[in-house]
C-alpha cells in the first residue's frame, strides 16, 4: 500500500499531478465525477448533469500526510444527483470516503 508520501515535492523527481494542480489552490474546479463519466446518457437514471462550476475554499487544499487531498469548505455533495464521494477537481478524479 502506499503512504509514504515525498515530504519534498521534488523528491525523487516524481510528478504529481494532484499536487501540482490541486495543492494550494483556493479557487477550484469542481464537477460530480458521475457528469463527467460519459458512460451514462441523458436516458441513463444514474446520469447526473452537474457541470463544472468553480468554488472558492475556505482555505488553500493541501494534501495530509497519508497523500489525501483537503479541500477546506468544500462541497459535500453533488447538488445534481447527490454523489457524495466522487468528484473532478481542476479535471482530476478526486474520492472521498
Ligand atoms: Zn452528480
């Protein structure tokens, strides 16, 4: 498993995208992971169409010591169709559990 996470972020040489893109933003893009998902049409009953809608977080997202991104203030949920774990953040896929 995974975990051990560089405490420099150029250690290694590694890119990340989530920290390179998500890291100390404050202002994000936030969609519904399942409106992003084009499996599902409009006739699917599990298609969602949130779109893409910029928030402004409480603070600046970081991402903790076991490498999970926190996003202060953020949206708890899909106001679309109510997803709670799954979302896009600046075009990544972001899940919380
Ligand atoms: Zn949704």
């Amino acid at each position: 498993m995974s975990g051990d996470t560089p405490t420099h972020p150029d250690a290694g040489g590694i890119s990340d995208p989530y920290a390179e893109r998500i890291a100390g933003e404050t202002d994000v893009t936030w969609q519904c992971a399942v409106a992003a998902n084009d499996e599902f049409d409009p006739a699917d009953p599990e298609y969602c169409p949130h779109e893409p809608e910029t928030v402004t977080l409480d603070e600046p997202a970081s991402i903790d010591g076991d490498g999970k991104i926190q996003l202060p203030g953020r949206p708890v949920d899909c106001p679309e169709c109510g997803n709670p774990y799954e979302f896009l953040v600046n075009r990544l896929v972001v899940t919380f559990v």
